[in-house]
C-alpha cells in the first residue's frame, strides 16, 4: 500500500468478494513500471486533479488463477488462469459502446485511477468482461507482460510496417524492447536508441545489433519512429528524423510538455499517432506470445515478494537481479 509519497509497506486489508459480474483472481506475478515508480515519488499527474489519491494499491500488469465467480458470471471461469485489461469504462457512454473504454472520462484504472484495487496484493477483484484467458503455453511470467506487451504491439501497430520498413525505437526499456520484438517479428528493420550503456548492452544481447546513442545514429532514412522515453526533446527529434510520407508513434509521456513545429509535420506529411493503454493490444500480444513469435520473458530482471516492492519502487535493484528492466512480485511469497 502507498500512504503517501515515498511511503510504502505491507498491510493486511479484507479479502476481496466478488460482487454481480465480477471475479476473484489469486495473483501469481504482477509487474512494476515506470507508472508505479511515478504514484510513488508523487509525480503523477493523477494525484493532482484528484483522479487517485492515497492510500492506494498499486498494480497493473498481472496474471493469475480465477478462485471465486459473482452472480452472473459463469463458473467456468473458476480455475482459468487470466491477465485483465486495466481500463474499466463506465460501459454507458458512446466511447464505451464503440468499443473505446480505454478513453472513457469516467474509467476506472486497475491500480491506478479512481481507487481501484491493484494486484499488488495475494487476491485481486476483477470485472469478468476485463478477463483475458491465458492459453496453457503462457507461463505466469510472460502472463505478467502481457499489458505491456499490448502497448508495445498497438505502437508497432501504429507505424504500420511492412517487412523491409526501417523502424527507430527511441527507448530500449520494456515497452521499447517488447515493440521491438514485435516490430522484428513482421520483418522490420529495428534501430535501438538509448541513454545508458548498460541498456543498449541489453538490447545487443537480445539480437539487436543496430543499438546507438543520440549522437552515434547513423544518417539514414526511417520509414517509422516510436517514442517511448520520458524525454520532452524525442518527439521533435522524432519529426526530424522520419521520413516524409513516415509515421511518428508516442507512447511514452514526459514530465513536461513537448513541443513539435506542425509545420514540419504537415511539409513532411507526417501521420503522428499518441497510444494510450494496451487495451486494444491484449488479444493481440497474447497470440503472439502464445505462438512464440515473441517471448517477453528476457526482459524480467527478478521476481521479488511484496515485501521488497517499496525498495524497487525507490529505485533499488534486487540483489542479483539480471540485466533486463522488468522486476516483478509474486505475492505468495
């Protein structure tokens, strides 16, 4: 639970009940991101227009076992492993109707948004229409990556490739590696660029050869660039380095605004396309994942117990932790 910023620990809270249409998942991983980290310095943007507020249990990326079903859900689902989607609309409104509860104004968000619950926990209350079922060849690891794995595949999506297509994936962390794996996987030629050595390391390691740093990309033509950094400066690096006719993919969201001059966009007739959740993506990355054209599993470093998270989230590596940017929490540790 966070209390406040910086605060975090362990607190024994009710065990959830599954009301009409909703079910009781017994949690097996959960993944922390960039977006936990962010609900526990105090900075994101949530807690100051007052969409959440502390206390709060975090987790959004999770997998696990149905144990109890509420009226009106069938039983079969006591048993299945699951992942969920996090954007829980209103299911009233047009968004909601056509098919766009990722956007609803009045959502709530797993772990996030509007107090609702997240996996961070032993059990887990989920709505029965937000359940994926997981095939027997996803393991509870890459069950866990599945939500990232469908932002990343709704932003290589966006770019809209075609094999041969030279894509710049700015961001080497888990939704840039896991876009490059599915950008890789539709024949696309991947370019990583990256911060830190020990990133771009991880990426080679990983097969991917073409890894650079800002100042060591090579002057070639993109036919797609996806951003997914915190960094205010990529997007217009983004338009500068596209090629006319290219498409410009944001998923990452700085701290503070960027700024694009729109007439580069409209001389270069540049398509640019903001992703905002995996909701669309889950179906999706867990086809892929299940066939084995992409496997996250690389990318999770350790799996620490609920005990350690407020370590991570403070920025600390697990002892013995691998290269990759993912740590995840088994709570039944």
């Amino acid at each position: 639970m966070l209390t406040g910023p910086g605060q975090a620990g362990v607190q024994d809270v009710a065990a959830p009940m599954a009301g009409p249409g909703q079910v009781v998942v017994d949690v097996e991983r959960a993944g922390v991101c960039g977006t936990d980290v962010e609900f526990f310095t105090g900075e994101m943007a949530y807690l100051h227009d007052g969409r959440a507020v502390y206390p709060m249990r975090l987790g959004h990326e999770w997998c696990g076992t149905v144990s109890s079903v509420g009226d009106g859900v069938d039983g079969s689902w006591t048993g299945q492993q699951v992942t969920g989607d996090t954007m829980l609309g209103c299911g009233r409104c047009r968004r909601c109707s056509s098919g766009r509860q990722h956007v609803c104004e009045h959502r709530a968000e797993i772990g996030i948004r509007r107090g609702w619950a997240g996996a961070l926990a032993e059990q887990l209350l989920v709505p029965q229409t937000a359940l994926h079922a997981l095939p027997e060849r996803i393991d509870v690891v890459a069950g866990a990556m599945v939500e990232p794995g469908g932002n990343a595949l709704r932003a290589v999506e966006a770019a809209c490739l075609t094999a041969g297509d030279r894509i710049l994936i700015w961001g080497p962390g888990s939704i840039g590696l896991l876009a490059a794996a599915f950008a890789a996987a539709q024949g696309a030629e991947v370019h990583l660029v990256g911060a830190s050595p020990e990133s771009l390391a991880f990426a080679t390691s990983l097969g991917y050869e073409r890894t650079w740093t800002a100042e060591t990309l090579p002057d070639v033509p993109f036919d797609a660039v996806i951003d997914a950094t915190y960094g205010p400066d990529v997007p217009r690096a983004a338009v500068e380095l596209v090629e006319p006719g290219g498409r410009i993919v944001l998923i990452g969201i700085a701290g503070r605004p960027s700024t694009i001059d729109t007439r580069d966009l409209v001389l270069k007739d540049v398509t640019v396309v903001g992703v905002l959740s995996a909701s669309p993506g889950l179906a999706g990355a867990i086809s892929q994942y299940a066939s084995g054209a992409v496997d996250p599993r690389p990318l999770v470093a350790a799996t620490v117990g609920l005990d350690e998270v407020a370590e991570v989230l403070a920025g600390r590596r697990p002892p013995g932790a691998g290269a990759g940017p993912k740590i995840q929490v088994d709570p039944r540790r």
